[in-house]
C-alpha cells in the first residue's frame, strides 16, 4: 500500500526496486490498520441493517398494526335496496346489521324564488331599448335577506345590490351570487338565468324549513318594477322557504331531517326520490345489510400473511449462518476481484451478522408471546386459537395458520368478540388489552432499542447511537493509523535513499582506488 503521493526515484546505485520492497513492508505494517477498516466496515453493515429493521417496524406498526385496529376492517357489511331510485345506503363501521324500510314521503328541498316566462335577451344590457317592456329605465338597488342555516332560524344575512341600467342580467346574476353581508360572509345564494327557458330563479344552497329568502323589503317603485317586471317575479311571492324531509323508517315517521341524507342505526342513506306505486300508494323501500363474513376473513388472513412475512425474515436473520473465512475486502482485495465477484464476496460476509441478535430474537419471542395470549373478551373466543389460527408446531417458529371454517364460524357466532380479541383497548396486566396493542407495543419498544443501538434512517451526523460512536472512533484510530503510516513509508524511503547514497559513495571510492591501482592502464 502506497500510503505516499510523493514520486520518488531511487535504486540508482544498488540496482534494488526499493518500491516494491517498501510497499511488501508497508504491507506487513498495514496489518492493524486493515483489520480496523474491517472492523468499521462490519459495524457499518450491521448499522444499516438495524436501521433498515427499524424501518421495517415501524412500518408495520404504523400501517399493517393501525390498519387491523380499525373498527372497518371487522365491520364490514353487503347492503342492498330494493328501490335504489328511492333510497340507498352505505355503512361505516359502527352500522348495525339488519333488515330496514325506508318510505320517502318528500325530500328536503332549498328556499327557491321562480320568476315567470320574460322575453329578454340576455346578451343586450337591461336599459337597452331591445328589451322592449322588460327594459330597465333607471338604476336601482334591491335587497336581499336570507337564512342559509337550517339549524338557526334567526341566522339572518343582509345584502343591498345595486342593478344599474348598463349592467346585463348575467352581470346582475354574477352580483347576486358574490352578494355578502355586512361582515364580509356570503349569502351563500345561487342565482342564474336560463335563456333557453327564459326563467330568473335564485334559491338558498342549503336545504330544510328554516331556509329562507325574502325579497320583501324592496318597497321602493324601482326595485318592486325591476323584480316583478325584469325578473318575472310574482310581487307577491318574494318570501319563500325550503322544505324538509319527510321518510317513514321501520314505520316511525321522521319530519326533522334538512338535508336529503341521514345516519340511521349507523348507517348512511341517501334519499332520492319518493316512489309510488301502481295503486297511487307511497311505496316502501327495503334496505338489508348483512354482514360481510369474506370480507372481515379477507382482512383478518391479510393481517396474518403480512405478519408471518416479517417473523419470517426475522426468523432468518437470526438464524443465519455466519461465514467467518468471509471478512470484509481490503482496497487491494477488492481491485483484485471483478464486481460480480466482490459482490458475491460480500454477500457472505455480510451473512449472519444478526445471527442470535438479542434485540431481534427478544422481539421474535414477544411477538409469538402476544399473538398466543388470551383476552378476556367476555366470550370464549379469547385467543386466535379458539377462533382457529394457530401454530401447527414448534418447528414453525411462530408461523401462523388460519383455519378458514373455523374463523367463519366464529365471526358469524360473535363477530363483537373477534373484534375485541384483536383491538379491545385494555391492560396487558389483567388479560383485557388486545392483540394488536400488546404488539404494537412490542413493536414500540423494539423500535426503541434499535434507535439507541444504532440511530435512525437519515440519522448520520452527530449520530450518538452506540454503533454510532463505535464508528467514530474507529475513523478516529483510522486516522491516526494512516497518518503513522504516511511517516512509517517516508522514514523507509529515507533509509533506502541513506543506504544508496553510501553504496553510491562507496562505488566512487572504489572507482578511484582501481584508477590508482593501475586499473585504468
């Protein structure tokens, strides 16, 4: 190893390849420090893989943990209607299985003011005599109240909008639309012109009794003339309000429902319209919801296929077989070896470097504790096994097997009690907390331990893990190796150029001694 950028010329005078007799003894010198690099390169290779552990938990926990908790992952339900015209549903996870009719007798509907037919030509502005009677002779303002809060009769909003003769009616719908109160809110008012029908129509974005607009307070001449006469509106239809809905569930009437959807029995439906039948009878829809055993057994065997994955390669880690002739490639090595070939190199010497890892193997048995643990659920599907998952024998190492029939059965029979036996929210200590919390914090505190092993992914700098100063101070030593061998080398070529220098001398005296001696003759 040539630790010297210097070119040097030696070897003039003893012949001697003075370089590589240094570099076979620079060699020899670098023994403590290549076993150092070798060293470092381990804890490097062992550093990224606890972080890539660490991820692989927390990933698991965050997402395949969290995800199982979920009340909708056991509460997952068919549901059906037999008038999807009239009614539909959806369901959430705190739905209530069963068989339910639903009568539409009126949906809820938003405050609305119609004007009549109005020949106007909505392109020409309203004072232009092509409106003929419609024409808009002077400027005007009119003022509009309205309660878009279904919840709050007395949430009045006020706005005054001025309509000038220069302005087209869609600049006067544009107005009305952006028209806020004195605060600053919007009416939350829509308002357009249909030229095809040629109809004005305004009317509130919320639905249900307590909406309303009231047009009422235009008593001037002007703005009563521009209203009745522009607009076609009624004079004496400037007040109108919404509607609720009115449905008649598992035959008890509802009137206080403002908007056309409703959460009955934990399930959302929407209403569309009312149906009747052939005689002129209100018709009855019949909502079923059943619950969806595939689903929840999809779910649950998902869980296990993503938990058996990760105990598996674990399980390897752990276990796999260390290579000890297999040490980490010195820079000479490396230039030696093609790169399939360092690369295969590495693989083995990167084999087993978890091998009976105590944190890895401590969480192993953690993990297979938990999972065959019983929860007083208040049922006797109490643990995976009785609900039919479950290790085959000690060979598999944890491995978990679902029993599908089994797993049916007990979802059908007690689907409260699997989803307690997974989720319930307890004390570890009296056998009430679930699976998944016991694991997840397992997983919690091997997450933990691997931080402080060995620091977390993009933790590089000031890293004070304990692999993490291990690194330092081996990069520490590292240095203070190379620089003993920078001097070492440079004091060998110093010794070598003194020794060619005596033999260069010696060869010039031995010179000049046979030249006395007659040599020369």
């Amino acid at each position: 190893m040539n630790y010297s950028s210097i070119t040097r010329l030696t070897g003039f005078a003893s012949g001697m390849d003075t370089d590589s007799i240094v570099k076979k003894l620079m060699t020899a010198e670098s023994v403590s420090l290549n076993k150092l690099k070798q060293s470092q390169q381990k804890q490097t290779w062992l550093s990224d893989s606890y972080r890539q552990w660490n991820a692989d938990f927390l990933a698991f926990r965050s997402n395949t943990v969290l995800n199982m908790k979920l009340s909708g992952t056991y509460n997952s339900f068919d549901v059906t209607s037999s008038q999807e015209n009239s009614v539909t549903a959806k369901t959430s996870g705190s739905s209530v299985a069963g068989t339910y009719s639903v009568a539409v007798k009126q949906l809820a509907k938003s405050a609305t003011i119609t004007g009549d037919t109005v020949g106007f030509d909505p392109a020409k502005t309203l004072g232009d005599p092509v409106q003929g009677a419609r024409q808009l002779t002077a400027d005007t303002a009119i003022t509009i109240n309205i309660n878009n809060d279904p919840k709050n009769p007395a949430s009045i909003k006020t706005a005054s909008i001025e309509i000038k003769t220069t302005d087209t009616l869609q600049e006067v719908v544009s107005k009305i639309n952006g028209a806020k109160d004195a605060s600053g809110k919007s009416l939350g008012i829509q308002a357009y012109y249909d030229a095809t029908l040629q109809q004005f129509m305004m009317k509130t974005k919320e639905t249900g009794e307590e909406t309303k607009i009231d047009l009422s307070g235009n008593t001037s001449a002007s703005s009563q003339a521009f209203l009745s006469n522009t607009l076609g509106i009624d004079p004496t239809k400037l007040v109108a309000a919404g509607q609720n809905a009115r449905v008649v569930f598992n035959g008890k009437e509802i009137t206080t429902l403002t908007s056309n959807s409703a959460t009955l029995m934990g399930i959302d439906f929407t209403f569309k319209s009312p149906t009747i039948d052939a005689t002129g009878t209100l018709s009855t829809s019949t909502v079923n919801v059943t619950q969806d055993v595939d689903g929840v057994v999809k779910n649950i065997k998902d869980f296990v296929d993503k938990y058996n994955d990760l105990l598996d390669r674990m399980n390897k880690a752990v276990g796999e077989q260390v290579y000890r002739d297999y040490q980490p490639l010195t820079d000479e090595q490396r230039s030696e070896m093609s790169e399939k070939q360092v690369e295969m190199w590495e693989e083995k010497a990167k084999s087993g470097l978890l091998r009976s890892d105590s944190i890895l193997s401590g969480l192993v048995n953690k993990m297979r504790n938990a999972m065959s643990s019983i929860v007083d659920t208040g049922s006797t599907y109490n643990s995976l096994a009785s609900i039919g998952i479950s290790s085959r024998s000690y060979q598999d190492k944890g491995k978990l097997y679902v029993d599908e029939t089994k797993l049916r059965e007990a979802i059908q029979a007690d689907p409260d009690a699997v989803q307690k036996l997974f989720s319930q929210n307890g004390d570890s200590a009296k056998g009430t907390n679930g699976l998944l919390n016991r694991l997840s914090d397992d997983f919690q505190q091997g997450i933990k331990e691997l931080t402080a092993k060995a620091g977390s992914a993009g933790n590089t700098y000031y890293d004070q893990s304990v692999i993490g100063k291990l690194l330092t101070s081996y990069q520490k030593d590292i240095s203070q190796q190379t620089e003993r061998l920078y001097k070492k080398e440079d004091q060998y070529y110093r010794q070598f150029a003194a020794m060619e220098q005596a033999m260069a001398k010696f060869n010039e005296q031995g010179s000049w001694l046979y030249q006395q001696m007659g040599g020369g003759m």
